[in-house]
C-alpha cells in the first residue's frame, strides 16, 4: 500500500514498496494458521519495488466528466519489519525518493529518531533504509523515525522533514507463562462433580493482535480423573464425585498451556496447582466398644474419676466434636459424665459415695454424638451413637462409722471424778465387722477433763467449773481394732450445768464520798451486787447490815426489791478530821438453791464540800511523776558510777605501764631480729642475724642511757670483759656476763632488760635448737665435708672445723 504527502511547490515523493504480497497478505489473513511466521521469514529478502506518484490524476467518468483528485497531504504508513531475524544480511525495510531527485547523485538523503545510525541506517544516495540488528519487539513494539531530503553540496534542506514509524512484526518466540504459580486451592470433599476449584491463568508476551502466538489453551497433564481444566478459562473443576478427605486429602495437579491455539508448534508453559480437601460433617460418631467395664473402690470420695471412654470422628475440628451423656441405667445418681477438653474423651466420676455392702454394681447407658451437622448429609445419619458401661464396686477396708455425725451431753459442775457424761457408738461397716476402739485426741482436751471407756462411755476426770469454761468442745476417734488403723472422729460438745456455788458480790468496788454537811435520813449511795452464777428466773438478791453492826448509828441500808439497796445516813455532825473513812459491811443474800450469802465492805469517805461541789476528801493524789521515775534515776546514776570506774581503772592502769628501758643511740637491737623461713645462705649472706650485735660493742664501750630515771652514779663497763665477749662464740657466758653487769649496776630498775634468745641452757634436756652451740657439743660429726658443698658453705665449714680444733686444744692444755 502506498500513500503519498504533498507540501506546497516542494514534494518529497517517498516510495514504500512493502515486503512482499505475501507479508501484505499475512498481514490481511491474520488468523491464518501458525506457520505463518515460517513465511514472513521467507519474504524478508523480498526486495522491495520502486512506484513513483504524481501530484495530479485525472480520471473520466461514466459521462464524460473530468474527475479531479483533491490534494492532500502525505500520510506515512507503517514500516513492518519482522523480529528474530538472524539472516546474513540486513533487512531492507523501504526506500525515500524525492520528485526532486534526478538520480545525478546531487540529493542526500538523511534519517534521524529512535535507532537512527544504530539499528536502521539509510544510504544517503538510493534512500534504502536497513535495519542492521535482530530486533525483539516484546523489547521495543514499534520505532519512529524522520526522514529529509537535502543536497548534497549544501546540506540544505530540500523538502521539510517527514515522520514515520517502523512496526516490529510479531512471531511466535515466548512460552506461555503462569506468573503465580504454584497454586494453592481447597475445596470440600464430597463435592458433586463440576464444582469449581480455581481458575489459573497463562500470560503470553507475543503480540495477541496478530495470528495465534497469543492465542492459548488450557489441558491437564497431571490429576486426571479426579479433576478437569477448561482449555479455554483455565477453570479446574472437579471430576470425580464423592471424593473423601479421610481416604485421600492432597492431590498434585499440573496444568499446561500451549499457544497458537495449541496447535501443533505452538509453545507450553506448566504449572503445579496442589488442591487440598477440606473436612464436612459426612462421618458419624463411633464407640469401639459396645460395652466398657470399669471398677470402683468403696472408700472414693465423690469428685475421684472412675473411667474414661471416647467415640471415635474421622472429622476435623467442630465437625469431629463428640458430646457425651448418660441416657440411662442404675448409676444415674451416683456417677456423672463430664467431658476432656484437650482429649475430648468421657470422663465418668463418682458423683456419690459407693457401698459395696449396698450395692456391688452398677450399669450406665452412654451416647455419644456430633452437635454440628451439616444438612447437606443429614441423609447420611444419624451422627450417634451409644456404648454401656458396666461399673462394680470394690470393697475396701473403710473405718468406722458413728451412729450421730455429733454429740451434745450434759453434765453439773462440781461433779465428782468419773461422772459419766454420755456415750458415743461407732459400727465397723465392713463384711468383718470388726470391734472397735475409742479415745478422745489429746489436742481437742488438753487438760484432760474427760475419758472415754471401750465401750464409748466418756466421764470426767475432775470436777469442772462452769464460771471458768461453760463448754468444752472435744472430738472422740473410732479405731478398727486389727484393720488399718483407720479412724472416723466425731464432734462432741459437752454443757456444763451451772450449780449455785458462788455467793453475790458488789457490782463496783467504788468508794463512796459524803460530805461533812450530810443531812440525815439522805441517800448517799445505791449499791447493785452480781452473782457469777446463772440467776433463775424471778430471783433476785437482799442486802441488809451484818450482824456486828446491825445496831450502826452512821448508816443503814434499806433493800428496793429490785435487785438494789440505798445507804441511808443517820445523823449529822460528821467531821474529816475526827474520822474521815467508815466502813460499812453488807450482807447480801443471792436466794438461790442453796441460798448463799457474803458480806460486802462498803467504804464510805468523808469529804470537804462547798455547798454540794466536793473540795477535799484527804485522799492521797495518784501524782504521775512529772520527770523520770525512781527506778530509771538509779540505773541512770549506776551507769554514771560505772563509767567513773572504767576511767579510773584506765589512768591507772596507764600510771603503772612502762616504755622500754634501755634507748640506743642508733637503734634498738630487737630491730635487727629478722624472722624467715629459709635456710642461710653462708658468707654471702647479709640479710641473716649477726652474732655480733648481740655482743653490742658499742654499747659495752659507753654509756646506755635510761629512760625512766636519771643515773646519778656510774660503774664502766670492764674491758676485759667485754673484749671476752665479743672473741667469744659461746652465748650462754656473754648472757651470764650481761646478767651480772645488770646485777651490779645500782642505776638499773627493779626489773631486768635482757632480752630473750633461743637458748635452751646447758641443763636443759631438750638441748639446744641453736647451731652455735653445736661447737661445744661433744659431737662426733664431721663438717668438713662442707667444703665440697660451695662458697656459701665455707664459711659454715671453717667456722666449724676452727671451733673443733681450738675447743681440742683447750681440752689438752687442761689435761696437762
């Protein structure tokens, strides 16, 4: 198809001769079957034709007429250029000419857009356009470009630019794809057949517009029979009717899609698609068993489990949910079914206690059945069922049973020891019926006011008070004589009876205060009296004097009848001075069974009054002490003593303490006493103690001052001697002569300030830990095997082996 544009006096004549009548006739067949593509390949090296078009054609009618085309403006078509093309060659796309072009070479022509000079070149001279590379046109559908016409020598532009595009032609080059895959589905078993499960789609990136390279179809390649795939939705229904979750729950299904119509040569993507069966109500409950035996001991409490059953749902969820209860039989009352939430069994327990010697077994009718059930398969029913249960009850060794769960006794105060109070009775229930024991446990009595025989009679064990306890609250135990010792206790609640054994007394021990300026014949006080005994009804108590002063010419009392009586005075005239205080006994009568009576003092205290206003009763004040007390003054007071003798002690103990008496002028010799705990080192040793300082030369050859008194007269020191000392090796006579140089020296203290060395002494049986006295030992060692053992031995060795000698020749000199 050729279209042409003109502009003005200027036109540029462009020829597109398309690739071939067969592309022009794919492209007008488009649903012409998939081998197509095979001749599109084959006409891209089809060379193109060259048309050349004028501005004006006439044309003739059916009448003579001269028909004049209108002029308009060029309208590019569309370049179509196929894709994937792998040929030697470039593709020729079409051909620019210009009306201007005389063919001389004087006309460049020029192409400028997407692709320009990369992948569409165009020879400047003909007007050919190729496109050099493979194009994709998934990657790029379509290019536009410009083309011009200029000249050559000038490069002037000799027609204005034109536009047009390059389509890139589809083949078939892409799979189908399934952009989500794989799938996940769920339908409910038991489905009829054609109910939908999903539906899955493909996408095909090739162009849907032309010929069937986008064109797909849906098949199942893996899941037949069970289900089906529409070839043209893609919809996966079901195949197969009455599929059962609880034989088979997962299916793997892999669907295919093919394109060009799924014909053949057409391209097929695949896809997994796994379709789960989801549960429905579509099983009924089933017991195991018809019948359950289950057992029970005599001596459970209610509440204890007895057994469990459980019916068995292949359903899941609510739809395998089981309710349980008990529709009949003889343990109705005694037994009740509850339900596990976590195992979702039966729990039977005891809902009463059991008898075996009542009864020995008992039988339960139980149903099990689903609450949701789906109508759909309500045909399928009945989603029950029912087991039995057969229970027996097992006899245990149970203890003793008393006829009352309590007792209530009686019994008088005051009565003698072994009173009987009343009897309890107990009963083994067992088939052996064994004896039975009592005694009463000692934290429920522990005073021990009661016993109790064999035979349940409980008496007292002394008399009771019932003013000190009224009730006395004890339990009594029940052993099975040769069982289990198990025991049953009971509560027994023992009243002590009230026995008037206590006379009344004043209600108050107040004092009563009277005035000196009392008129006679005026109540001065009204007295009431209680009794600890347990007044009866109507009684009531009589006051009157005593008998030694029934003839009183102070007071009297007259009894009101009611319970009270009123202290009367006699005369006038009363004075605090002369008598401030009067006591007044009273008699009072309680009238009960025996009748008691006691006397009462009432004390009656004379006061100082301003008209009826009391000023003074010469009564001493309680006075709180307005400071410490007299306890805390003294413990106050003690501890000050102490602490003064705690002081005194220590400045005395202070006075009496002494320094040391001797002062070096240089140092103090205990300074150069060093302690360590390894051996010596010889003569390279200058760390060990030096025999030499305890010589203290210095010292022997002046004076050594004294701290605690002033000398007044001095005895030098004999140089002989201590010359002697100091060449000498043997401690015990430099200590002798130390002790009689302090012995005679009048300036020394009364006490000695040698200082003490680790010399045992030549008496001592323990002998000496020194090694310096070992020179004087009658030793028969020989040392001189330490000159082999080194410098720091020599000295050690010569030291020795020297002593010996001189010590041997002293010897021969005083046996000569």
């Amino acid at each position: 198809m050729l279209i042409m544009k003109r502009q003005g006096s200027g036109t540029l004549r462009t020829l597109l001769l398309l690739l071939g009548l067969s592309v022009l006739c794919s492209v007008a067949l488009g649903t012409r079957r998939g081998d197509a593509s095979l001749d599109h390949r084959n006409h891209r090296h089809r060379h193109p034709g060259h048309l050349s078009l004028h501005r004006h054609r006439q044309r003739t009618g059916k009448e003579g007429q001269v028909l004049h085309r209108s002029k308009r403006g060029w309208v590019w078509n569309q370049f179509f250029v196929i894709e994937e093309y792998t040929g030697p060659d470039p593709v020729l796309v079409g051909r620019l000419h210009s009306d201007v072009d005389s063919g001389n070479g004087n006309i460049k022509y020029i192409l400028s857009g997407e692709g320009a000079g990369t992948i569409f070149v165009i020879d400047d001279k003909t007007g050919n356009i190729h496109a050099t590379k493979t194009l994709d046109r998934e990657e790029q559908a379509q290019y536009t470009l410009t083309a011009q016409a200029v000249a050559r020598d000038t490069n002037k532009p000799l027609e204005p630019p034109s536009e047009f595009i390059v389509k890139v032609q589809d083949i078939n080059d892409n799979p189908p794809e399934f952009l989500h895959g794989p799938y996940y589905a769920r339908v409910p078993e038991m489905s009829n057949v054609g109910t939908s499960v999903m539906q899955v789609t493909a996408t095909d990136a090739d162009d849907p517009t032309y010929g069937n390279s986008a064109r797909l179809v849906y098949s199942i390649l893996q899941g037949q029979p069970y289900f089906s795939v529409e070839p043209q939705t893609g919809i996966i229904r079901t195949a197969l009717p009455n599929m059962d979750r609880e034989a088979r729950q997962e299916y793997d299904v892999v669907i295919q899609a093919k394109d060009m119509g799924g014909h053949m040569g057409g391209l097929s993507g695949t896809t997994e698609v796994k379709i789960t069966l989801t549960d429905v109500n579509d099983n009924p409950p089933k017991f195991p068993q018809s019948v359950y035996s289950m057992s029970v001991s005599e001596d459970k409490v209610p509440g204890e489990e007895v057994g469990r059953l459980k019916a068995k749902d292949p359903d899941l969820g609510d739809n395998g949910m089981v309710n349980y209860r008990i529709i009949e039989g003889d343990g109705i009352g005694l037994f009740e079914l509850t339900t596990d939430s976590e195992t979702r069994e039966a729990v039977i327990k005891l809902k009463k206690k059991v008898d075996y010697e009542t009864k020995r077994a008992y039988t339960l009718r139980v149903e099990g059945s689903n609450p949701h059930i789906d109508p759909q398969f309500i045909a399928w029913g009945p989603y029950k069922d029912e087991a039995t249960i057969k229970i027996s009850v097992e006899d245990a060794d149970e203890p003793p049973v008393f006829l009352a769960s309590s007792y209530t006794f009686e019994v008088e105060e005051n009565a003698p020891q072994g009173t009987m109070v009343g009897r309890v009775h107990a009963k083994d229930t067992d088939v052996a019926n064994s004896p039975v024991s009592y005694m009463i446990p000692l934290y429920t009595d522990i005073e021990k006011f009661f016993s109790v025989a064999e035979d349940g009679m409980i008496t007292t064990t002394r008399p009771l008070d019932r003013e000190t306890q009224p009730w006395h609250n004890i339990s009594v135990s029940a052993i099975e004589i040769g069982g289990h010792h198990q025991d049953t206790k009971v509560r027994v609640n023992i009243k002590v009876k009230d026995v008037n054994d206590n006379p009344p007394e004043f209600a108050t021990n107040n004092e009563v205060f009277m005035c000196e300026t009392v008129a006679p014949g005026k109540v001065i006080e009204t007295v009431s009296a209680v009794d600890k005994d347990v007044m009866a009804h109507r009684q009531y108590f009589t006051y009157k004097l005593a008998a030694e002063v029934a003839h009183n010419i102070n007071f009297t009392v007259k009894d009101n009848r009611d319970g009270t009586a009123s202290i009367y005075v006699l005369r006038k005239g009363f004075s605090r001075l002369t008598q401030d205080v009067y006591y007044l006994p009273v008699e009072i009568n309680d009238n009960g069974f025996p009748p008691l009576t006691s006397t009462n003092t009432l004390t009656i205290r004379v006061c100082s009054c301003n008209k009826d206003t009391i000023l003074s009763c010469n009564v001493e004040p309680y006075v709180l002490p307005a400071g410490l007390s007299t306890g805390a003054l003294i413990a106050i007071l003690a501890c000050i003593v102490i602490l003064l003798a705690i002081v005194v002690l220590f400045v005395a103990l202070r006075r009496q303490k002494k320094e040391p008496l001797i002062v070096f002028e240089e140092e103090d010799i205990r300074e150069n006493i060093i302690t360590y705990d390894d051996e010596g080192g010889g003569e390279e040793d200058t760390e060990a103690f030096d025999i030499a300082t305890l010589q203290n030369p210095d010292g022997a050859n002046g004076f050594l001052p004294r701290k605690d008194i002033k000398p007044e007269l001095q005895f030098p020191i004999r140089p002989g001697i201590g010359r002697s000392a100091a060449n000498s090796v043997d401690v015990d006579d430099f200590i002798k002569t130390r002790i009689g140089e302090a012995d005679s020296d009048p300036t020394a203290p009364p006490y000695d300030s040698i200082q003490i060395y680790g010399y045992e002494g030549r008496g001592s049986l323990a002998g000496s830990l020194s090694s310096l006295e070992s020179v004087t030992t009658e030793s028969d060692l020989d040392y001189d095997y330490l000159q082999s053992w080194g410098p720091r031995f020599r000295k050690l060795a010569d030291l020795y082996g020297t002593k010996d000698c001189s010590i041997n020749d002293g010897d021969d000199g005083d046996d000569s």
